[in-house]
C-alpha cells in the first residue's frame, strides 16, 4: 500500500510538473508566434505623394507576409494622435507616420517605445522615433526654385511674375517654401514675386492661383513646394487659357499624376523633383520589419530621402524613367 502510495504521489508530482513545463512552453510560443502588424499614418492622402509612400509601405508588407494598415490623419492633429494611440492600444508591432505637430505626438512615441513597438518617421521629421527618413526640407525647396528660376532666366529673359504655393501650414515645411523664394531671388533678381500661400492639395492650389490671376492676370509662373499643389495651380492656369513659352508650372515629388500632365501636349507643367515615396515607404517597412525581429538598434537611425530634378525635357526623352 504505501509503495501504491508512493507511486501515486511520484505521478502526481510529475504529472504537475510536465503540466507546468507545458503551460510556459505555450505561453512561449504564444508570443514568439503573435502576428507582426506594421502601421503608415499618413499626414494627408490626399496627396498623391503621400499615396505613392502608402504603396511602397503596403507592397514591402504584402512580401514579407505581415499583417498591415493605412490610416489617413486628413491633416489633423487631434485625428492624428487618436490614430497612434489606438495603434498603441492594439499592440502594433511598429509604425511609421509623417507627424502633423510633433510636439502632439512626441509623449506617444515615447509611449510606444517603452512598450518595445518600433518607431519611425518619414518625410517630416519627428526627432525621438527610432528611424528618421526624411530630407533638408530647404534644400529640396531650393531644388525646386531652381528649376523654375533657371527657366526665368534662360527663357523669360530674367522677367516673371511669379506665385509660390507653400506648405507653410506645416511649420516644418516653411523651410521648403523658403528655399523656393530664395532660389527665384538668386537666380532670377527681377523676377517678381506675387504671392505666396499655402495650399498643399490640388483643390487649394487651384482656389489660391484661381485668386492670384483675378489680381495679378498676367502672371506666369508657379511654383509649388509639391505636386500636389501644382496640380492645382497648373489646372488653374490651364483654365484661364494660359499657354505657350511664357507660362511655366514647377513643384516637386515626380507623382503619376504631375508626370502626367507634363507629358501632355505643348504642356507648361515644365519640372519637378523626384523624392522617390515608393522607395522612402517600401524601405520603412522593411526597416522596420528588421527591428521587431532582431531588435531595435540603441542608436536612431537617419536616412536622407533621395531627389533628383526632372525637366519636361528629360522625361519626353526617356532621360528620366519614373520609378514605381
């Protein structure tokens, strides 16, 4: 008897321990298994820029077999930090966003990231997330201004009027709208500048050059700090029967849709500047992929978006083939 209860209470012991050892393996493995869930809140997407990004985001997802999603913040802020908190509350492995106010945003990255949820940013730079991939914003401004300031000066003999349609309801963009004033002023002095006012959409571009022409209707030149605006601004021209050699439209981001209308017969859509979305969105994803499966670098990653000038010249001739 004592032996049958010996034997009993070995089995019971075993059976406790094997019971033990079973309940961790499969919490283990629970979590060594969770989904990997990646995240782009876009500032705006209706901006074709921000599209193309969301694109290159989803098409690195879809191959590295994650779970994913999109979310347009519609340039509000309050929509914005929402938008990342309920990432946060649904344990996303990461996300990239372009952040609307920084400052709003700054305590819920630092919230992610205490809970091991990898961070990053793109295009406007959000200075305590684990990757930064952005731009000198006045640089690529300077960019663009150039093009429509060499144009100015080689064709309109130096002479323009000109209107800048910014992205200054950004405070992190002003830069951008600056380096375009001050690459028309160093390069083409007389030419004049008519206004400047932000409207970073097709509908705003087009209600701000739709205004400028009623003052100013022989103006000439727009400059926008990205297609999404020019596309707008060129609609607007296009519409007042503006034409010909003397009229040109500059913005930047090389988007489908601003290639487009560049292609178009005797087009005055005559530059803007490659800032490779698809690559900045394809390659956040990725990176962040690295990070939730073999950790998240101490240091902050930074990497500059590329951008390379495209004249109307160079994509009619096939000098220049858009990417993605």
């Amino acid at each position: 008897m004592k032996i049958m209860k010996k034997v009993a209470s070995i089995f019971l012991v075993t059976l406790f321990m094997a019971s033990a050892l079973f309940a961790q393996g499969s919490a283990e493995g629970s979590s060594g298994n969770a989904p990997i869930k990646l995240a782009y809140v876009s500032m705006n997407l209706a901006n074709p820029w921000n599209t193309a990004v969301k694109n290159g985001f989803e098409a690195a997802c879809k191959e590295l077999g994650v779970e994913y999603t999109t979310i347009d913040s519609q340039y509000r802020v309050d929509k914005q930090v929402s938008d990342l908190e309920n990432l946060i509350n649904a344990h996303y492995s990461g996300f990239t966003f372009t952040p609307i106010d920084p400052n709003a945003t700054h305590d819920l990255v630092e919230q992610a990231k205490s809970l091991g949820i990898a961070t990053a940013s793109i295009a406007q730079a959000q200075d305590n997330v684990n990757l930064v991939y952005t731009l000198d914003e006045y640089d690529y401004g300077y960019t663009i201004g150039k093009q429509a300031a060499e144009y100015i000066r080689d064709v309109l003999g130096g002479k323009a009027k000109v209107a800048i349609i910014s992205q200054d309801n950004v405070e992190s963009v002003i830069p951008r709208g600056n380096g375009v004033e001050d690459a028309i002023k160093d390069i083409a002095p007389e030419a004049e500048i008519v206004a400047r006012q932000a409207g970073d959409t097709p509908e705003g571009g087009l209600t701000i050059i739709e205004s400028v022409l009623q003052s100013n209707p022989d103006l000439n030149v727009v400059v926008a700090t990205n297609d999404s605006g020019g596309i707008g601004g060129y609609q607007a021209m296009v519409n007042a029967g503006k034409s010909g050699e003397q009229y040109g439209v500059f913005s930047g981001d090389a988007t489908a849709e601003c290639l487009a209308l560049m292609e178009l017969p005797d087009s005055i859509y005559r530059g803007t500047v490659d800032l490779f979305p698809y690559k900045g969105g394809y390659e956040s994803a990725q990176i962040l992929y690295r990070y939730v499966t073999e950790g998240i670098p101490a240091e902050q990653e930074i990497i500059m978006l590329p951008y390379v000038p495209v004249s109307r010249d160079a994509l009619l001739s096939g000098e220049y083939v858009p990417q993605n």
